[in-house]
C-alpha cells in the first residue's frame, strides 16, 4: 500500500509541506484559546431553516411554542 502512495502522490504532484513558512503558517490558522471565537454552522443547516431563522430574526414572522 505503501508503494501505491508513493505512486500516486507522485502521478497527482502531492506536495507535502515542511519548513519555518509552513510552521509559521499553521500556528497561526486559529486564534489562541484565551480569545473570543465567533463559530457560523449555518452552512449546515438546509436553507428553508435558514429562512425560517432569518424571518423570525426580522420580526416577519412569530415563532408560537
């Protein structure tokens, strides 16, 4: 399995990073821990629920529970 890896990474040009840049890059992809961090899951949400939210936020419509 190994071989075929090596096979295809080198058929698909896989580029596997390394160096200070790449350090440098990945350390600062997230914010620390100790800040404040604002996550958005609407994405995942089908888009007639993003709807729904949206009307409700807005006051167009009333949610009755």
């Amino acid at each position: 399995m190994v071989s075929a890896y090596q096979d295809y990474s080198k058929d698909v040009g896989v580029v596997i990073p390394r160096g200070n840049l790449f350090a440098f890059q990945v350390s600062h992809i997230t914010p620390p821990l100790n800040q404040n961090q604002t996550v958005n899951l609407a994405f995942l949400l089908p888009e007639e629920v993003i709807a729904a939210m949206a009307q409700i936020a807005n006051g167009t419509i009333a949610l009755n529970l």
